[in-house]
C-alpha cells in the first residue's frame, strides 16, 4: 500500500513508523517454497505451497496436528521512497529506506526508524504475515492479508543512514547487504554508532559492550 506523502518530511530527516496494529484480515495464510530458493536449493528442488488455517480466537496456526504456531503478525515491507539516485529498483531485496526486511520483531506496539530520501517520505507498506521465524528458510513465512494502523512521526533533523527498531523491551540495529560479511559489519557499525550518540558511550566501550551483551 502507499506511497503515502507524510507532510514536513524532508530528507535528511527520519520518519518514525509507530506499529499500532497488524491483524490477518482471512483466517488463513500460505506458505510456499519454489524450486532454486531458498536457504537449501539444491536440498529442496520442488514448487510446493501449503494453506494454513488459523484458530483467530486462540491466536494460533493449525501447522500440522499436534503442532500449532503462535500468530505474531507483521508487515515484511515497511519503507520510505528510496533516494531518487538509485534509479528504478526490485522490491525484492531491502535497502537504506527500509523495504522488504522481513524483521519478524516489528509487531504491533513496536516503532521503525526509517531514514526520509524524498520530500514526503512516500511512506509503503506490504507483505503481511502472520508468522515467522529468524529468517525465511524456506522462502516465504505463513504469507497472509493483513490490515495495519499506523502512526507517523517525522523527526526533524535526525538523520540515519539505515533503518532502526525499538520495541517494547529492546533496541534492534540493522545491517542491510546481499553479501552477509558486509550486512554483519554495518550492522556492527550501527550499533557502535547507536551507542556512542544515544547512550554517550566512548565508541571504544561501545565496540566493547557490543561484543558483551548486545
């Protein structure tokens, strides 16, 4: 859905995306592996997609008997419009102005800071699901249409150079890259940055904490 012009933003400002709700609007949803995809193509070579019910009363997905999954459900593409520099580009791989990141933490009640390259912001929003783990092995989560609410807030003046997460009980730092080595060096970079300006760390005891506890 969008874009959506967000009013006053400019780039080089941050627009904060405040997830109020995000619910399945169909008590179902699919997942689907494909043949080259995913974590283990050459272990799983088939096209195959499985519908899921959903008991919406008690919050859960009916995988297999005896086996439910908790709904925890999030929009897999949360986006500002990418700086106008990068040309025409996939929706498929994410990027600096957010996009298809699939960040399974980013349910309701949790915030994303993603960083404004275009006047208004052009604020998107797609890709439901209503489960996930730490990553879509198999290609895809349990893919299912959803309703969201959300708040946008535009913070003036405060500039990042990728997107960022807060939810209730912890911040998440992002690192974005098709090669996993750089993904995991910005990430680290963005944490280091994240605590040095927000928690006024020496960025010598911020690498330190980093490596510690985050």
């Amino acid at each position: 859905s969008g874009p959506i012009h967000v009013a006053e933003a400019e780039p080089g400002d941050t627009l904060a995306v405040h997830i109020l709700e995000a619910r399945p609007r169909t008590p179902y949803g699919v997942n689907s592996m494909r043949t080259g995809k995913g974590g283990l193509p050459d272990e799983f070579t088939l096209n195959r997609s499985v519908v899921i019910p959903f008991d919406i009363e008690r919050n859960v997905a009916k995988f297999l008997p005896g086996i439910e999954v908790p709904l925890r459900p999030f929009f897999g593409i949360l986006a500002t419009g990418p700086a106008r520099s990068m040309g025409k580009i996939s929706s498929v791989p994410p990027g600096p102005y957010g996009g298809n990141i699939d960040l399974n933490e980013l349910t309701a009640g949790s915030t994303l800071y993603l960083p404004v390259h275009v006047p208004g912001a052009l604020f998107m929003c797609g890709d439901g699901h209503a489960a996930q783990g730490d990553g879509e092995v198999d290609l895809t989560a349990i893919e299912t249409s959803m309703t969201g609410t959300f708040r946008l807030e535009v913070l003036k003046g405060k500039t990042l150079a990728w997107p960022r997460a807060e939810t209730p009980s912890h911040w998440i730092c992002v690192g974005l890259h098709e090669n996993l080595e750089e993904a995991m060096k910005i990430c680290i970079r963005e944490t280091v940055k994240f605590l040095a300006e927000e928690k006024e760390l020496a960025r010598e005891d911020a690498y330190a904490l980093a490596s510690i506890a985050v």
